[in-house]
C-alpha cells in the first residue's frame, strides 16, 4: 500500500499550482492531468506533479495571470490528412505544455481557451480571448506556437494584445 504522500488530492493540487479545485478537475476531465478515482476523490499521484515542471528557461519579464490559448482548424487538419502530413502535437499537448509552463514560473492560470474551427470563420475563442484581455483579466496569453494559433495574423493580434497591455508568450521558445 501506498503512503498519503505518493497522492494529492485536488484541493492540494489547486493549492499548490495557484488554480481553483475545479480548475483541476476540468483538467483531469479533459485528459491533461492524470488521475485516479477511490470512491468519490480524484487523486493525482505525485510523479504527474513533478512531470508538471519541464525545464523552461526564466522569460525576462514578470506576469502573474495567464490565459492559455490553443487554436485548431479543422479545415487544415483535413488538408493535411489528404497530404499525409501529420501535426506536431495534439491541441490538448499543446494545451498541456502551456499550462505546464505557468506551473513552472508559477504564473496563475485564469483560463485555457480552446478554439476549435470547423468551418474556417470562426473564432469564438479568440473573441474571449480579447475581451479577458480587455477587462484587463489577464497580463499574458500562453501560446505554444504563434504560427498554429493565429496562422499570419499573428503579427496583429500580438500588436492588438501589446497595446491592451497584455504579452504573448511563445511556450515553444520558452523550452531548453
């Protein structure tokens, strides 16, 4: 049998990563953090809190509130299935290795924006996006890749984002 230290409950975890305990387990509902259920607790076990902080390099510039944001279109999925191009990484990985990193620099997260695009007009999430950035909810968005969240308009909506006070931070250059 296990020791109680080899698993947290999600309120420690909550406690420890800055997020509230339904933060938690919306994560483990949507596969970004493991865990395991005895009767009506979810516990994590302690290696998927270690496997939380990979090694990332210091950003030269504080933040505290964090929105991560994750986009797919599903229309250039499709395309690249007809080209037998596969995409680096799932949009829940991507997702995932943002939320790590403001595990790491203990940065809070406010929200993880999924924007998923069936028909290749919208863009719901990128609209929430803004409005936290407006209201002044958040002081960065995480993303992993600016190139597969915002595709060429990355450029304006980083400009857009800078004069709302608010930095873009690129988690792909952030890894060692």
């Amino acid at each position: 049998m296990t020791t109680r230290k080899d698993y947290y409950s999600t309120r420690e975890v909550a406690r420890l990563l800055g997020v509230t305990d339904r933060t938690v387990r919306r994560w483990i509902q949507n596969g970004l953090l493991k865990a395991v259920r005895i009767k009506r607790k979810w516990l994590i076990p302690e290696s998927e809190l270690k496997a939380l902080t990979p090694r990332l390099r210091e950003p030269e510039f504080s933040v505290s509130k964090v929105v991560v944001y994750v986009y797919r279109s599903m229309t250039r999925e499709i395309l690249r299935e007809e080209f037998n191009e596969v995409s680096n990484i799932s949009i829940n990985e991507e997702a995932n290795r943002c939320i790590k990193a403001a595990v790491k620099f203990k940065w809070r997260v406010v929200e993880v924006i999924r924007d998923i695009d069936y028909t290749g007009r919208e863009r719901n999430g990128l609209t929430r996006l803004m409005k936290l950035a407006k209201l002044h909810e958040v002081d960065a968005v995480l993303v992993y890749s600016k190139k597969e969240a915002f595709g060429e308009c990355s450029r304006f909506i980083e400009e857009a984002l800078e004069a709302l006070g608010v930095r873009l931070i690129e988690v792909e250059k952030l890894l060692l």
